[in-house]
C-alpha cells in the first residue's frame, strides 16, 4: 500500500490535512483532517510501500500502544484512506 502521488499532507493554521495535487483536484472535492497518529501513518504510506503489518509494527513502536488496539487503528485509517481514494 502507498499513498498516490497527487495527495500530499501539509500543515495549515496548526492542522495537518491532506490535500489533493495536479488532477486529483478535479475528483476530490473534501478536506481530510489528521491528529499526529494520522499524520504518522499517512507520511510512512507517502515514503515507501507498506503492508498492515509494517504499519502495526511502525505504531506499537512510535506510540505506547497494545497490538491489538493499534491493528484495529491501522485497519480503520486504511479503510478509509482508501474509500477517500488515496491509496494506489
């Protein structure tokens, strides 16, 4: 999994939201707000491939969280980064 070029994370009046670039403007008309865990996992999709698993492990490790929380988390933020079409 990785996040598509055309979306990028930015800092704005102290939020981080992802905006769309270049086309992705014309199909993406929303605004995405992250809190720090969102922002996290969001600049690990933008910087390489990753699986569920590697985000988990990057998560347990980043933040003082039990597994089983963290892989319902990551599950979530996937599912809907992905229905938002970030995802390629």
């Amino acid at each position: 999994m990785k996040i598509k070029d055309s979306f990028l994370m930015k800092s704005v009046a102290g939020k981080i939201i992802v905006v769309p670039v270049g086309s992705a403007t014309l199909d993406f008309n929303a605004v995405v707000t992250l809190n720090d865990t969102g922002s996290f996992l969001f600049s690990l999709l933008q910087s390489k491939d990753c699986t569920e698993g590697d985000l988990v492990d990057a998560l347990t490790a980043e933040y003082e969280v039990d597994r089983e929380t963290a892989e319902r988390d990551v599950a979530r933020f996937v599912e809907k980064i992905s229905e938002a079409g970030m995802m390629e």
